[in-house]
C-alpha cells in the first residue's frame, strides 16, 4: 500500500511571498516596465507644473518692472505734428480752428539704450525730432482772430518731452508755452508760440522746431499734412514695421541699425481752410516701427519648458530601449532619478537666463545635466558603451530643442520631422520584440 501524502495548506506568509513574486514579474515584464514609466512620468507633472508657475511669476515680475520703467521715463511715442491755431469767434464762445502744413519733413534720430533695475533690463530710447513744415493756410473767415495766432506741437498726455527749442516762424525764434485743453476725441498737449499777429494776406508760413522725446515701445507716425516725408535713423539693430505705411524699399538699410524714410501723402487734408478739431481728415497712413525685444528669455523659456513631457518621455524610451537591449533592468528609483533632474534642468535655465540671457544659459544648463546623466547612467547601467548612449541621445535631443525653441515661423514643420524621425527609430529598434 502506497505512501499518500496529505498536501498542506500554505501559510498566509507563503502566500503573501507568491503575490509579491507575481507582482514583481509583472512590472519586470515589458508591459509592466511600460506602465511603470508611465506612472513615474505621470508623478513627475506635480514638479513641472510648478516649475511653469515659477516661469509665469518671473514674467510678471519683469512685466511689472517693465511698466515701472515705462511710465518714468516714458511710453509710447506718436507723432502729431505741428499745426497753425487761430481763434474764431462766434458770439460769446471763442472756437479754434487748426490749419495742418501743406508739406511736412521730419528728421528722426533715435538712440535705444537700456534701462536696468536689479537683474530686469528693458530697452528705452531717446528720439531727436527735426520739423520742418509750410503752411499754406487762407484767411477767408471774416471772425478769425488774427491777432492772436500761435503755431506749436500737438502732442498725447503721455508724451514725454525731455527737451524742446524754440520754433522758428519765417526765421524769427519764438518762445514756447505749454496748454492742455480737450478735444472731442481726447486731451491734447499742446507746446505752442505765445499768441502773436499775422497778416491777413500771409500764403505761407515756413516753421522749423526741434524737440527731443523720451518713450519706448513704439514710434508711431501720421502723416497729417498733405505731403509728409519722414527720415529715420536708430542704432536698433532689430526694428519691427507695421501700419498701412511701410519704409520705402530704396531707403532702408542695416549697419550697426538702420536708416528707413516714409513718404505719406494725405490728398484729403484741409490745408488751407483748416478744421475745428485738430485731427486729421480721412484716412491717413500711419507707420509703426517697433522697438521692443521681439522675444525675451522668459518667452523662450515657456517654449522650451512647454516640450518637457516629451523630452522626458524620449529620456526614458533611450534607457527603455536599453534595458531590452541589455538585458537588464533599471529601478524605478532610478527613473524617478532622471525625470527630476530633466526637470532640474528647466529651473537651471530660468535662473541663469535672468543673469545671462537665454543661449549662454541653455548652453549652460544641457552640459551641467549631460554631464549627470552620463554619470549617473555609468553607474547604474555599469557600462561605458550604454552611458555613451545616453549621452549621446539626449544631446540630440537637446540640440533639436534649441532649434525648435528659437523657430516661429517653422516651428511646427519641423517639430513634426523631428518626431518623425524620432518615431522612425524607435519603430526600427523595436520591430524585433516578442512577447
């Protein structure tokens, strides 16, 4: 008679011991390495999110010292020429009406330097304007008031006139006063002669004036008399123009900045019998020459930092694809690792870009964590050719996203070629995997 074996039941530390060594085939198993790298990426969102916020509060902070600096030393200038005011009188109230030269020529030098407070910097500029204009106004209306004409400068509230001479009126110098007064549309500044007599029979008027602004931002310029030319010249190396009137294509030229002109013809303006509202009439043409950096660091950064999920998960596909490779497998401490000094990187290149500006600090960033990663890569993997690897791959990657960040224009096609090279060969590496 043959020996039964009674088979006993397993202890609930046997069994505990089962369910761990189970559970520990599935994440070492492929899938289970997948889902692991996505649970780990998925933790890594709560420093990357803050990491973005700190981005977004730098710029705030740079956009509030930008308006501090602004409202100094001065905002946007635009230019609204000079104009012939004479009083009419119509019963009891005394109205002004506003003749706008036939032909106006300005000169317009612009010097753009830097202001800075702490590690903000913003750029400012300081436009010498040189006017020449002709009136060619015709006294008609029996209630002008031709004995207290003035000619000045109509000018917005904001302008900020650092230095202003005295207006030649057919070569005789008068002094200048300044008066605010309102119009239907808005306040006016207006920097005019003390009131002085002219002749009925007067056909021109030939005024000069010189004048200096403190703004930045933006010179905007209207061409309110009939034939208006402008002459531009800044050491701004990267000018922005806009409006319905660009620089003549002749007349511009780069060196060390750049010289533009602008030739504004205004067929509808009433230059001889004037207007009751110093404005324009019809539609003019107006040119904008920006002088605002067109992208600053913490806009780079915003770009770079937005691409963060996939340089991560690119990072952790190179050591996916060695573990199959290999034949090894990489804790997920050690992914955990990588991800957060990926993301260590983004706070570096914020900092240093403040201090530095944006490529010395990328420069600087990539090569403090490439020189990590290969270490720290050496030491876990524990070979030279798979730490190489690593190096090399995230340098591309790298490189690639230094482009793609400084693109606008061509960001997206050649975002999307990179990917798909990207896709490409991870396709071919991977084409050869079994379950």
């Amino acid at each position: 008679m043959e020996n039964q074996r009674e088979t006993l039941p397993e202890s609930p530390g046997q069994a505990d011991k089962k369910e761990t060594s189970n559970f520990m085939k599935f994440l070492n198993s492929s899938f289970g390495r997948f889902l692991l790298i996505g649970f780990i990426t998925i933790l890594l969102l709560a420093p990357l999110i803050r990491v973005m916020v700190l981005i977004q509060e730098r710029k705030n902070r740079a956009e509030e010292i930008k308006t501090e600096i602004r409202t100094e030393w001065g905002n946007n200038f635009k230019y609204s020429g000079i104009v012939l005011r004479v009083p009419v009188k119509t019963g009891k109230e005394t109205r002004y009406l506003f003749y706008f030269p036939e032909t106006e020529t300005n000169d317009l030098n612009v010097q753009v330097n830097t202001k800075k407070r702490g590690i903000y910097h913003f750029p400012v500029f300081q436009c010498k304007v040189s006017s020449e204009s002709l009136f060619t106004p015709l006294f008609s209306n029996p209630n002008l008031d031709l004995n207290h004409v003035q000619i000045g400068l109509l000018a917005h509230p904001e302008t900020r006139i650092s230095d202003i001479g005295k207006i030649l009126v057919d070569g005789k110098a008068l002094d200048i006063e300044e008066e605010t007064f309102s119009t239907p549309r808005n306040a006016k500044l207006f920097y005019a002669t003390a009131p002085f007599t002219i002749d009925k029979s007067t056909t021109q008027i030939k005024v000069d004036l010189n004048y200096s602004v403190n703004g930045s931002g933006k010179i905007i310029l209207q061409g309110h008399a009939k034939k208006n030319r402008f002459n531009m010249k800044s050491n701004w190396e990267n000018p922005s123009f806009s409006g319905s009137s660009l620089p003549d294509p002749d007349s511009f030229k780069a060196n060390h900045g750049f010289t533009s002109s602008w030739n504004m013809i205004n067929m509808t303006q009433n230059a001889k019998n004037g207007v009751f509202e110093p404005g324009h009439y019809g539609t003019v043409n107006q040119a904008s020459v920006d002088f605002l950096e067109n992208v600053d660091h913490y806009q780079l950064n915003e770009r770079t930092v937005k691409y963060a999920i996939l340089v991560i998960l690119l990072t952790f596909t190179v050591f996916y694809l060695i573990e199959l490779i290999g034949k090894m497998l990489i804790h997920p401490i050690h992914y955990l690792m990588i991800g957060l000094s990926l993301i260590l990187f983004y706070a570096i290149l914020l900092s240093f870009s403040e201090q530095f500006g944006f490529a010395k600090s990328y420069l600087v960033a990539s090569l403090a964590i490439l020189t990590l990663l290969c270490w720290y890569a050496y030491s876990v993997l524990g070979s030279l050719k798979f730490a190489l690897t690593v190096l090399v791959a995230i340098s591309l990657l790298y490189c690639f996203l230094y482009v793609l960040v400084n693109l606008e224009t061509y960001a997206l096609i050649v975002g999307c070629i990179g990917l798909f090279i990207v896709l490409a060969a991870i396709m071919s590496f991977t084409r050869r995997l079994k379950m």
